[in-house]
C-alpha cells in the first residue's frame, strides 16, 4: 500500500491512502527525509518477520525450558 504525506502537523504526518481516506502518523514512525509529498510504501517483510519469530521462539525455549 502506498500513502502520500499530505501535511505534518503538530508531531504527526496526515498521509492519504490509496482509498482516499486520511490517517494520521507519528511523524517518529516516518522515514528519515519523509516530507509533505513524499510517497512511502507499506508492505510485509515476510522474510524479517519469520526471522524475528525464529529469535523470539528460542528465547523463549532459553528462558522456560
């Protein structure tokens, strides 16, 4: 999905969706040199996310068995 940053106001990002609608972003989570017009692409990073749940599942298997 992409969002066009429409304005930043007061710490958050008003970004437009492909829908039309409007959603308000802490400008925190933004990309470093994200402004008003930049275009940011959202997606799934299916191949960090079975990472990240292979670490969690052996800290877990370290911490309680």
């Amino acid at each position: 999905m992409k969002v066009i940053i429409d304005r930043i106001e007061g710490g958050f990002a008003v970004v437009e969706l492909e829908n039309g609608s409007h959603f308000n972003l802490p400008t925190g989570l933004l990309p470093e040199g994200a402004k008003e017009g930049s275009v940011i692409d959202i997606s799934l990073d299916k191949a960090s996310e079975k990472k990240k749940r292979r670490d969690i599942s052996r800290l877990e298997n370290k911490l309680f068995k």
